[in-house]
C-alpha cells in the first residue's frame, strides 16, 4: 500500500537501469487540480518506529482498496498496543505476539517476511505481514460475499471472530454474542483509526500527464526498493542478478515487495504512457523530447548514466523545488531527494519528458 510526504510541488522520480517498482494507492485519475491528500488518504502517524515500515509495506501488498495504514495500526494497537514481549503480548486464549495470532491460524498466513531465517509471531515483520495478508483476503471475502456493511468492519469481524461468525450473522455478531467481544473490537478499531491517520501524501500544482504520473508515483512514498521488482500493476518481488540486489552479501530483492527505479516510473506513467522496463529504454524512448535544467516540469523524466546515454542506470521523476521523486538503491525505500545530491552530480545526463 502507501505513503506520506507533504510538498508544494511537482516530484521526480528516480530509476535504474534494471527495473524499479512498488505498488501502493493510486489516486484518481480525475485529479487534475493542483491536489492535496486530507488525513486518511494513505498517511501514517502515530505508531513505534519499528512498526512503522512493516505497517506501509503490508498496506502495499494488498491490492484492496479499502486497506490503510491506519486500519491495519488502529488493529494492531487495539490487538497489542504494539506491545513485543512475551509477558505483555500473550492473551489468555493462547494468541502470541503484537498481531494477536492463534498458533494454527499464523501458519496459514505467517512467512519469514524480514529474512532473519524463522518465521516467528513474535517478529514484528512476520506479524504485522501475517495480520496484512489475512486481512486482504478478508476485505477480500467480505466484499465478495454481498453482506450488507461496511466491508472493513466485516473483515475485521472475521479477524476476531471468524468468517464463519460473520456469515453466521449475516454481519458483524450482535453486541449481546460473546460478551460485546467482537461488536467492539470493530467498534474501538474504526474509532481508532483516526488516530493513526497522517497528513496527505503530496501536494501537486499543476496539471496534465506530468502531474498525474508524480500523484500516482508519490503514493508509493517509504515502498521499500527491489532490483528487478514492480511494474504497472505495483510493487513485487524483485531477483538478484550476481551484481545488484544485495544487502549485507544476501540477496535482499527476492524478498523485498517494492520497486526499482524504473519500475516505478512505469507504475506511475501507466497505462497513459506505456513507457519500457528500464531507465535505458526509457531514455531512448523519450529522447527525442529533451528539457532544459531550467525548464523541468512536475513528473519530467531525469536520467544519470557513467557513460553517456549508452550507459544510463538511473531514473526519477522530478518533484519541483529543485527535487526528485524516486527509488534510489536497495536498502533504501523511494523518496523525495535533491536533485543536486540523488544521484552524483557529474553523473546527470539530462531530463526528457514522455
């Protein structure tokens, strides 16, 4: 899903030579307007740093709509209070860590999602993934299954209770079932989310392709970068190819959902312009609309190479201020940057404008 930066402007998003994606929520593609987010629009505020991450990376994996970050932080909270230890995150059903999983229902949707070699309810990467992935199919389940209702308050209710519960009910069981347990946990949690609900994501003047493309792109804000990873659809997993990928000498992409740089400059231009796969293909693809330092517009093209135009590795898109908007490396997630310091300065070839 998903991300929050407030700016007054156009964004440039950077990309490399391989493929660079991520995937998270697309606004309108009425948004023509110069255009700013109100709280709940994809942001996050509010939750342990050690959270925070996990939060926007589960929120990005799911393609249903009607997942957030505040949604999956307010049922975390009211789960946990994002609490770790054994002592204070074991409940007296048997449910373990920060997400509240039973052992059998973690390992249908537990994996070992932050790469330490187990997969754990205990880990904060694996539960909060775990909690992501149930959920999805949940809000899944519920808007598919013709309920009447709010379909988040139906998952939520199939989280707690089961879905089993929920169509037993024909929506979320009645206060008098179980002692209120369910009616309000999904009562406290859509209360709660408010909380959790960050400023908009991005304020863009302008309007036209440019600008609709560096909306788009600049959802994805804090989606963590994969070599090979992302394309129109979203973030996925990446590969590793002997050289990039790597973190640490293990291969981080094939693990990592996300984008590379160019991947997410495909993301954002799709499916109004079918730019190619790579920053080099871009550039040639775009070349022959070139635009001047001086003149560079909200979702410009920018390209930094080593060898000339035959050697480009890197593409942003610009995000005005003299800024750009991109995927910059594996270990890093994309972001807003300078354009004098996202890329080395000798390195910059010039910008293009599909």
């Amino acid at each position: 899903m998903k991300v929050v930066v407030r700016t007054v402007a156009v964004v440039a998003a950077v990309i490399l030579l391989a493929v660079v994606g991520l995937v998270s929520l697309v606004l309108s593609d009425d948004d023509a307007e110069a255009t700013e987010l109100a709280a709940g629009g994809g942001g996050l505020q509010g939750v342990p740093s050690e959270f925070r991450s996990w939060i926007l990376k589960a929120d990005a994996a799911c393609d249903q709509p009607a997942m957030t970050p505040a949604l999956l932080a307010a049922q975390l909270y009211q789960e946990s209070k994002f609490k770790t230890s054994r002592a204070e995150a074991t409940s007296s059903a048997g449910a373990e860590g920060p997400a509240q999983f039973m052992p059998a229902t973690f390992a249908t949707w537990g994996r070992d999602d932050d790469g330490n070699g187990s997969t754990s309810a205990w880990d904060i990467g694996d539960a909060v993934m775990a909690q992501g992935r149930m959920m999805c199919s949940l809000l899944k389940t519920a808007k598919a299954s013709g309920l009447p209702g709010d379909i988040r308050r139906l998952a939520l209710a199939g989280y707690n209770a089961g879905w089993g519960r929920v169509l037993e009910f024909g929506g979320v069981p009645d206060e008098d079932w179980a002692g209120g347990e369910t009616h309000h946990y999904v009562e406290i949690i859509m209360t709660t989310m408010k909380r959790f609900e960050g400023p908009g994501l991005l304020h863009v003047s302008g309007s036209g392709t440019g600008a609709k493309a560096l909306r788009k792109a600049a959802t994805q804000m804090d989606t963590p970068y994969a070599w090979g990873g992302g394309g129109p659809q979203g973030p996925s997993t990446g590969f590793c190819d002997g050289t990039n990928g790597y973190l640490n000498g293990t291969c981080s992409a094939s693990s990592t959902v996300g984008f590379d740089c160019s991947s997410l400059v495909q993301y954002a231009y799709w499916p109004d312009t079918k730019l190619p796969r790579t920053a080099a293909a871009q550039y040639g693809a775009t070349a022959n609309r070139p635009v001047a330092r001086a003149d560079l517009k909200p979702g410009d093209l920018l390209f930094w190479s080593r060898g000339g135009t035959s050697a480009i590795y890197h593409v942003a898109l610009y995000a005005g201020d003299g800024r750009v908007l991109h995927a910059p490396r594996t270990g890093r997630t994309v972001s807003l940057a300078p354009l004098t310091s996202a890329m080395p300065e000798s390195d910059y070839v010039g910008a293009t404008r599909p």
